[in-house]
C-alpha cells in the first residue's frame, strides 16, 4: 500500500536515476526500486528470458509481498499477457487492453486478459537495438486509475536503461539468466538485517533473502493443490525444491511390505533411486532411518550426520558409493497420522543448511506428505475401482462362425470414479449373435451395480433366443424392481450370419454404424425409443437390416464421441472411417485407433466403450479358423498345454510348416502372463486365407514391455520386463498389446506361406 496519494504530476515530477549495477542482482534491483518508486506501483518485476524453456523467467520483484504471489514464475512465450507481448513486440503492453479484434464466439484464454487480482499491469521491453533480454512490469492497484501515455514513457525510459546495464554485463562475461527461483526484495525499512541465508535474495538488502524463500514455498503449495498424479507431485517438488535448493537428485521413496518403493525421481537420479528401491524398510540407511520421523543431512567426507543424531544409521551401501564428497538430505513427509514417504535430495559438493533452509524443508515436507497421501488414497480408490469395472466386464469374447468381434473398454479420466458403460457378444444359437453396448448414467459404485444387474439380465435373455426387442423390454422391467433412480441406455444388435440380417433395437442409445464393403458408412437405423428405467406405455421396437460379406459393424457409448465442435454421430462415422479395413485382422487396428482419437476433455471425463464387428458371410472363402484354450492361474504345466494346443490345432487346420514359431511364441507370451499377470490365461488362435493370428489375453494391465514410467529410461520395476517378448519380435515382427475388458491382450500376426 502507498504511505500517501499523490497526485499523478507529483508522482512523476522527481527527477530520473539512471539504473546502476555492478553486478546482475543489483542491477535488477536497481531497475525495479526506480520503476516502483516512479510509477507509484505496488511491485516492479523483472522477467528475464529463457530460449531453451522457451520461456520468460521472473529474475526479480520488487514491492509488496502479496503482490509477489500473484506474479507467474514462469510464463510461455506463446502466453497472453502484457509481458510476453511486451517482449514479443517491443513496445508497451498493458494487461486490461481490449482485444481488437474479438470475432464470433465467446471469449478464451486468448482474448479475455483479466487479473484475478486488484491490480492493474503495464509491461515493457528490455532491449537493446542488438538484443532482447526480456521486460519490465508494475503493477498498481485498480483505484490509481488507468495508465496514461507519459506514464507508459517513463517506464520505457528504466527498461531501455536496464537493458544498455544488462549488455555491459554480457560484455564483462555475466550470463544474464534468471536463477531457478526468483529474488523478492520486500518495499520499506526497518527489517532485521541480522540473519541472512546465503544464495537467496539480493545480498545485503534487508528481508530479500526471507522474502525469497517463501516463492517457493507458495508455488510448491499451489502446484500441490492441483496435483492429481504422483507424477504431478514429483514435478512440483522438482521445480519447487530440488531447483531451489540447486540439488542435483530428487527421489521419492514410500515404504510397503517391509520395503522401500520409488514413488518418482527427477535430476540425476537414476542410479541412487536404483540402489534404494526395493531395500528393506528395517534396513540401516538414511532413508529407512527418516521413516522414524526425523530429517537426516549427511555428507560424504564427514561427520555421519550434520546437526541430526547418528545412532542407528549407516552411510555405507547407498549413497557414498554415489559421490564420495556429496551432501545428502532425507526428508520425512509426514501425513495425518504417520509418515507416508521420504524426500531424499542429492547434492554434488558440501553445503550447510541454515536453521532458515532447515525451516523452510521442514514447511515443504509437510505440504509434500499432505499431498503424496492424498495421491496414493486415490490411486488406491482408482485401481479398486478399475478392479470392479473389470470384473463386471466380460473376460472374452466368444468365437463365432463368420463373425469376427473385438472390444475396447476405456475408463474415465476421474480419480476413484467407475463408469457404467459396457459391451457383450453372445451365441445364443449355432448360427446367431447378439452384440450389446449400454451406458448406465452417472460415475459412481451405483452405476456399476446396476451395469452388472443389467448385463446380467441381457445375458439370461440372449441366451434364451429372445430377440432384441423383447430383450430391452424385459429388461426394463427388471430395472424397475431393482427401485434404482438410475436410467440404461443400450444398444442390441442380433445379427444371423448365414444371411446376414442385423435386427436392431435400441433404448435411448446412438444407433451403431456399420462400414460397407466399398467403403460406404451408414447409420443402422432403428427406433430410438426411451432409456430404461423411463415409464413407456408403447412395447419397445426394432427394425432389421442387410449386411454383406466384408461389412464392420460399430457400436458404441457417448463417451467414444462426445465433442462441442461436431454432432456425435459425425464424431463416430469420422472414428470407423479412420483406417482402410480390408481384413478381418486389422479389426484390432481399427479398434486401437478408435481409442486413440480419444482426446477431448469431455470424452475424457467419461467411460467409453466400443464394440466392433467383422461379418464374413456365409460360405465366405476366407472364413477363419477358430480356437480357444483356457488356462488356470498357477498352472504348472499351462506352458505345456499351450504348446499341446497350437500343435494340434495347426495340425488340424493344415499348417504344421508354422507350429514350431506358433509354439515358441505362444510358450514365450503365455509364460510372461502367467508370470507376471497372475491370473487366468486365454489363449486364442484364429487362421484366415493369408495370415494366422495368436491372442493371449490375462488380467494385468500392464504392457509386457518396460514402461514409459519407468524407474530409469530403460525399466520399469513393477512394470512386466518382456524380455521374452524380444524372441516373439524376432519371429513374428507384428504383435501388439491393448487393452481389454479385464486386462490386456497381446496379439501376433503370422503370415500364412502361400504354395
């Protein structure tokens, strides 16, 4: 706040000090101070910019210390504001501007710059005629009215200054950089200058070095507030901690079972995240020892423990084998009631920590626990729920004479929220299928309830040859009795595959696409009808259609299409035509498409699901093969059965010149999901004109290939190695890995050799 309210002749009328700086930090104190005392402004920032972040970094604040929180630390040079504009245009920016050009449609990100703050900002380059080093901001609070021209004159004149002081530093050697957190120089006299923390602030001005401290702390609790992944909190901690604290590691460590688990790790930390997963929780090391609830600071080449008791602790086996001379720090994060996982920071040469650094760790633990507890609670919550989803979806698919059928399931994009949507395919006669896909409404243990109520229901009247109009019927009735509030829509598709007659009944649900031989799409029409769980006085409808050989059919929920920019029907003729099908093997490729266009963020609020099928026709030359093979878990000799299986079935089917690479490959994959999954296994075998194609399907949903998440940039440690998978690469060159209803399927592509 200003001591007093001058008017604006006066704010301006004294005279003008050149900025000066012998160094970078007073140079852009000196800069900031004179901008703030001759614009009256409640606080002067300097951001500085940095071409390999491809961002404009806050160097230095001058000013009052509420007004620094509402400063970006980092901001995008495609960011719009007045500060990147500044720097982008050269010429003054101010952050109430109107668009100029608003044009149709509400207003974004892009066009509406209003500060949820009282403030009011005026930005201008730093620059010279040869280079732009960044700009210069004020912010002053609303009552002190709109900037005038002269005003804007005058903070030109202090950014031009800065930038001739900042190029005579890059000509005496002086890389003109922001640090990795922000110096704050609070406005006013009187601060208690007798304790200052070393590497922060601007050295030798009072409360800069306290003030500082607590930027990160204030940004580690807002990235933290947003945090939904552990990933998010390892990256908050990277920017907030590791980089303040210039560490060169940072590693998360929770301890489970008796032993310490990596959570996530950034910097250099491969090799010391390596060496602590997976030890024992009882062990003598640092970081087991911090589980006590006590913050150890360990050095390489001295004393075992710094200002912190050392009884109990060992040095050897972790860290000094890392950098002999290195300082280490393990950092207890503690939750409600307990201590739920260790920060361990790296740094590659000595250095004290003041009582002020030792407070501000102790204040960044605690947000830390609070928020690595509330992250691990819902993955928890998530994976039970993903757990229910999965079991209430069906394990396989049935094989089916002249039908090809693949599925995708994928869950909403919400933390320990299940959906209700699902699909089936039943055989409920030698010669007849019935596809279904439903959607319950709502995210919630309620809604997957009712789904299985629902799909059971299905199911029973399915398989009793009812057909798909009297199948809604019924099950409408059942829904009413379960007195749930809770409205289904579903979509049934009963298909004849000896002449190909869809019948198609539908309750509230998009009807299902089919793609034609010649590349046609069209919507298989039926009578919309009403939701289940709707009163309806009328009995439900359905209307049949003709399907010719080499037709895809599709049905799906509103979650694969929902989108603000086309209908979703348009959304879903857009998805089926995205690929050429011109097999019934590259169904599987389709379907991964289908799932990958997934990329809106209303689809990715809910749960989708996708049902596709290839009808092959009667009497079709290239009707497939097919055959199936249930495996038990833990099944001694489920590798051997495998093995039995492929032999006779490509003996049956003519093709013992393939058997010994099905064979290995089926022992290879077969033996990782047994190992790995530890859950039944399904092993299905389909043989075409031109190609044989193995699927193996389990119940884990990790892909038999190191992860991307990985505890170095090669492995994951709790991701299923694959090393097997190396072997089936070398004999079949086409196999893939997706997920399914209850897990994953890993699938390989053979090709038949033609005589």
């Amino acid at each position: 706040m200003r001591s007093s309210t001058p008017g604006r002749d006066q704010r301006h009328s004294g005279g003008s000090h050149a900025v000066q700086g012998s160094d970078l930090p007073e140079a852009l104190h000196s800069a900031a101070r004179e901008a703030r005392r001759r614009m009256d402004a409640v606080s002067a920032a300097v951001y500085l910019v940095d071409e390999d972040q491809g961002a404009l970094c806050l160097a230095l604040a001058d000013g009052s210390a509420p007004s620094f929180f509402t400063l970006p630390g980092r901001m995008p040079l495609d960011m719009p504001s007045a500060t990147v504009r500044a720097w982008a245009t050269g010429e003054a920016a101010v952050l109430t501007d109107p668009d100029p050009d608003p044009g149709p449609g509400p207003a974004g990100p892009d066009r509406d710059h209003v500060l949820p703050y009282p403030y009011v900002a005026l930005s201008v380059p730093v620059a010279t005629d040869e280079r732009r080093f960044g700009a210069l901001t004020v912010l002053r609070v609303e009552a002190a009215g709109a900037f005038e021209p002269a005003e804007m004159g005058i903070l030109e004149d202090v950014g031009r200054q800065l930038a001739h002081v900042l190029a005579r530093l890059v000509e005496d050697g002086v890389r003109v950089v922001a640090g990795p957190m922000p110096m704050l120089v609070p406005a006013g006299a009187g601060v208690d200058t007798s304790v200052c923390t070393p590497g922060w602030g601007v050295r030798d001005v009072p409360g800069s070095a306290g003030t500082s401290m607590m930027f990160p702390l204030r940004r580690l609790a807002e990235l933290l507030n947003r945090a939904t992944t552990m990933e998010d909190v390892v990256a908050a901690a990277q920017y907030c901690v590791m980089s303040s604290l210039r560490a060169d590691a940072l590693v998360l460590v929770s301890a489970r079972e008796g032993r310490l688990w990596v959570l996530g790790h950034c910097g250099d930390s491969t090799e010391l995240a390596r060496r602590i997963h997976g030890t024992g929780v009882d062990g003598r090391t640092p970081v087991a020892a911090a589980f006590h609830g006590r913050a150890l600071y360990l050095t390489g080449d001295g004393p075992p423990l710094v200002g912190e008791a050392s009884a109990g602790v060992s040095r050897t086996e972790v860290y000094v084998p890392l950098r002999g001379e290195g300082q280490f720090v393990d950092l207890p994060l503690a939750g409600q009631n307990r201590v739920v996982a260790v920060c361990a920071l790296a740094f590659s040469g000595h250095r004290p920590f003041p009582s002020e650094e030792r407070v501000l760790l102790g204040m960044m633990a605690g947000l830390l626990g609070a928020a690595v507890e509330r992250v691990e609670l819902s993955a928890e919550q998530r994976e039970a729920a993903q757990l229910l989803q999965r079991l209430l979806l069906p394990a396989r698919l049935p094989d089916l004479p002249r039908l090809v059928t693949t599925a995708r399931y994928r869950p909403a994009d919400v933390t320990s929220e299940v959906g209700g949507d699902w699909y089936d395919v039943f055989r409920n006669a030698e010669e007849r299928a019935v596809l279904v896909v439903g959607d319950v409404e709502g995210h919630a243990v309620e809604s997957a309830a009712v789904m299985g109520q629902v799909r059971t229901a299905m199911a029973a009247y399915a398989c009793e040859g009812h057909r798909p109009a009297a199948m809604i019927d019924r099950t409408a009735r059942v829904l009413a009795e379960l007195g749930t509030a809770l409205t289904v829509t579903c979509c049934v598709v009963a298909l004849d595959t000896l002449d190909g007659t869809a019948e198609v009944a539908l309750a509230g649900h998009p009807a299902p696409l089919v793609r034609r031989p010649d590349g046609r799409i069209q919507t298989l029409d039926a009578p919309a009808n009403v939701p289940l769980g709707v009163p309806m006085a009328q009995p439900y409808e359905a209307r049949e259609h003709l399907l010719e050989s080499g037709s895809t059919v599709m049905l799906y929920t509103n979650g694969l299409v929902s989108s603000r920019s086309a209908s979703p029907e348009t959304c879903a003729r857009d998805l089926l035509g995205s690929t050429d099908v011109t097999s019934s093997s590259d169904l599987e490729e389709l379907a991964d498409r289908i799932v990958s266009e997934i990329v809106t963020p209303q689809q990715r609020r809910d749960d989708a699901a996708v049902l596709l099928a290839r009808y092959e026709g009667a009497g079709h030359g290239d009707e497939p093969k097919a055959a199936g093979l249930h495996i038990q878990r833990r099944d001694l000799r489920g590798v051997r059965t495998a093995r039995a299986f492929v032999h006779d079935k490509l003996g049956a089917w003519g093709l013992q010149d393939m058997t010994d690479v099905v064979e290995l490959a089926a022992s290879e994959i077969v033996t990782n999901a047994l190992i790995h999954a530890g859950s039944d296994v399904d092993v299905r075998l389909r043989a075409f004109e031109d190609r044989l194609r193995l699927e193996v399907r389990d119940s884990a949903t990790n892909p038999p290939i190191p992860s991307p998440l990985s505890l170095t940039e090669e492995e994951a440690p709790e991701a299923e190695h694959g090393r097997g998978m190396l072997i089936v690469e070398a004999l079949a060159g086409e196999w893939t890995s997706y997920p399914n209803g209850q897990g994953k399927t890993v699938a390989l592509n053979l090709v038949i050799p033609q005589e």
